[in-house]
C-alpha cells in the first residue's frame, strides 16, 4: 500500500497486466480445444504465456507480503470481506495451480515443453499415462473455476466502484495522489 491508501505502482502493474494475460489465457485455452487449425499457434502462445503468469504472480505475491494491500472499508459487512479474502486467496492459489498443472500434465504424457523455438523446459512430472489421465480433466476444472472466480471479482470490482463508491476500485485504478477518493478507510469530513 502508498502513503494515499492505494495499491502500490508495482501491484497496480502486475494487477492490469496479469489481468489481460489471464483473460487471453482463457480465451486461448478455449480456443485450442475447439479449433483444430488453431491449435497449434494457439498452442505455442499458450504455453509461455502460462509460464510468464506463474512467474509474474511469484513476483506478486512477494510483493503482496512486503507491501499489505489496503484496507477494506471498515463499514463493509463481515460477510463480504470474508468473501473477499477468500476469493482473493482462490486467484493467488489458481494462478500458481494452473500453469504448474498444464506444466506437470505435458510432462506426464511425455510432450516437449516448448516455451520458444529451441527453449525447452524440463519435465516435472514422471512420465505416466495414469498421471496424465488425472491432470487432464484438473486443467480443464480448474480452469472452469478460474473463469467463474474472475468473473466474481469483476462483479465485485464494479459494486464497489458504481453501487458502494467507496474507493476500493479507485485503490487499484490509481495511485491516488492529488484529488480523488479519500484513502480507503478514512472517513470522509463532514
Ligand atoms: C494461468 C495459466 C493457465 C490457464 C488459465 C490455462 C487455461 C487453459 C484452458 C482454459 C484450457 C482449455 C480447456 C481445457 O483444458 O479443455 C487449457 C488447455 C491446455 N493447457 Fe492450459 N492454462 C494455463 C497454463 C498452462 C501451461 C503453463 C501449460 C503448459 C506448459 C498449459 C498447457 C495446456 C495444454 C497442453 C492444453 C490443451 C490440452 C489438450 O487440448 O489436450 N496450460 N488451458
């Protein structure tokens, strides 16, 4: 968190970024799967860029510990701030599952891990078809929940910034020097 109450440049940064890869990242995965002349360049982008994710959100969540989010209103029912923790916690544990599965699901059916031409990554999984047959469908699960939760957070983000205007949105939108919200959790003057 900044001196103002907001979510510090870095962790604004890595927020709209990973953001946009996660999103493609869905869109991708879905493609690859229904469209068999796209599948091997939706393949190819597909795989770095699970693996740019898995080391951005360590990068995140070092950053996380190091400099606390801010805040939730304090006027924030109970019910609602469990629910944000939770899910907030959901996405750091799907962002570090997801690529380490499809990582873990090549290497069990004994795939190349391309990640360029030429770069290859090692295998982290014994080679085993039982192995793979259960990674499979986690990928696919995890996925599915991975969408649902994104979309629970948007629904979020926008009740707090349209309904509840009560800058929590604005926290991760700038950086909330000069006028603006009053920082989170500070009661407005009267
Ligand atoms: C945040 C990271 C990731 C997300 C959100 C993601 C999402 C998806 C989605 C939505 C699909 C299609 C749904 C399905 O499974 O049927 C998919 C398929 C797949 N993913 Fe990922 N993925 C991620 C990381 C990775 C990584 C790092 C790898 C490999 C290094 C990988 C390998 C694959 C493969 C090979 C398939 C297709 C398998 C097939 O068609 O048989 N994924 N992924």
């Amino acid at each position: 968190m900044n001196r103002h109450g907001h979510f510090d440049v870095l962790a604004r940064a890595l927020h709209w970024l990973m953001a946009a890869m996660i999103l493609a990242m869905l869109f991708i995965g879905a493609g690859m799967v229904v469209s068999l002349a796209w599948r091997p360049t939706l393949l190819d982008l597909h795989r770095p860029l699970g693996i740019a994710i898995l080391l951005l959100v360590i990068v995140r969540l070092v950053n996380r510990l190091r400099s606390p989010p801010p805040p939730l209103p304090t006027d924030l029912p109970a019910i609602q701030k469990l629910a944000a923790h939770a899910s907030h916690w959901l996405l750091y544990a799907l962002l570090f599952a997801m690529p380490l599965i499809g990582w873990a699901m090549l290497s069990a059916g004994g795939y190349p891990i391309v990640l360029f031409s030429g770069v290859h990554l090692p295998a982290i999984a014994p080679h085993s078809a039982g192995l793979y047959a259960l990674l499979r469908p986690a990928h696919t699960v995890l996925a599915y929940i991975l969408f649902a939760t994104v979309l629970a957070h948007l629904a979020a983000a926008l009740y707090h910034g349209w309904v509840r205007r009560d800058g929590v949105l604005d926290s991760m939108l700038r950086s909330g020097a000069g006028a603006g919200h009053p920082p989170r959790d500070v009661p407005e003057a009267e």
